[in-house]
C-alpha cells in the first residue's frame, strides 16, 4: 500500500463528513461523504477550479463518486454543441464576484 493509499485511509477514517483534501494537482480534491442511511461514509474526487493560492473557487465542485463517473462526464464533455452553449450563457450572465480564502490546509501528493 503506497503512502497516498494510507493518507486516504486516514482522511476516510478521521476527516469530518464533507472535508475537503487538497491534492498536489491544482483544482482536484478529496471529498468525504458522509454515511448515509446503509451506505457507510466514502471518499469522492471532486473537480473545482482554484485560485491564484490554490484554493477552490466554487461551494463545491463536480464530485466523481467513481471511475465509471468520469468516463461519463468526459463524454458529455467531448459534444461539440457544449462550447458554444456556454459561451451563450456566459454572454447572457451577470459577472462572478471572486472570494479571497485563507491557506494552511494539508495536501495529498498524487
């Protein structure tokens, strides 16, 4: 078992429920979910995109509950008719204000 693979235990076992792990690639983190009726407590990977200091930019980002997820959403992602839809409602939509957080959290080496 490789030293991330611990850390992860770790984080899965001791972290609070909707913690967020930064890794060492910007704008990808580990999420813990909490548990949930039968279903006990998971790690996710959860996609935001960062700031100049590394933190997310977003409440929250697009959560991967699993390999086969990510498979899914690089489809949906691959349709040519997505671009352009975006810019459309980038065009119709108000600008974002930027948030400034603070730093010093741990990070998972990936």
């Amino acid at each position: 078992m490789g030293m991330s693979e611990e850390k992860l235990i770790s984080f899965l076992k001791t972290g609070s429920d909707w913690a967020r792990l930064k890794t060492t690639v910007p704008g990808v983190f580990i999420l813990k979910l909490p548990a949930y009726k039968s279903s006990p407590a998971r790690l996710a990977v959860e996609l935001n995109p960062v700031d100049d200091s590394g933190t997310p930019t977003k409440k929250r980002g697009l959560v991967l509950r699993s390999f086969n997820e990510l498979e899914e959403y690089k489809t949906l992602f691959q349709y040519d008719k997505l671009a352009p839809l975006l810019k459309s409602v980038d065009k119709l939509n108000p600008p974002m204000k930027k948030a400034v957080k603070a730093e010093g959290e741990e990070v998972l080496e990936i």
